[in-house]
C-alpha cells in the first residue's frame, strides 16, 4: 500500500518549527528538509572537528570584516 506524503505535516515543520518563510520553505528540496528535520530531532549530526571548522573558515572567510576592528564597539 502506498502512503500519501505527509503534506500538513511537512509545512507545519517548516512554517511552524523552523519559522521559515513560505517562500523558504517552497524552495528547500526534500533533503534539505529531512536534513533540517533531524538537526531539529537530535538525529545524528556531529559538530565539526576544529580542523575541518578552520578550514571551512579559511574557504570561505567573512566579506567585510577584519580580526583588527572586531572588538572595537563605537
């Protein structure tokens, strides 16, 4: 027997726990969204090792700031 995808399910997920825009919602894939359904469940995600956190860092730094200013406030 074939089961209907859970449509109210789904959007209620999305709209209601994550909070997203339906426009961001609309647009996920539904990978993405299982993806962030098990963030959000404790389903097995893993923090990045320190190593792989710096050089995803180093890939891609943040436009626009500078280590030099970024405890200057006003």
């Amino acid at each position: 027997m074939r089961h209907a995808f859970p449509w109210n399910d789904a959007i209620a997920f999305g709209l209601g726990v994550l909070r997203l825009p339906p426009a961001a919602f609309w647009a996920m894939t539904p990978r993405e969204l299982a993806a962030a359904m098990s963030v959000v469940r404790g389903g097995g995600t893993v923090a990045p090792s320190r190593n792989t956190l710096e050089d995803l860092m180093s890939a891609f730094p943040d436009i626009g700031t500078s280590e030099q200013g970024s405890d200057h406030h006003g």
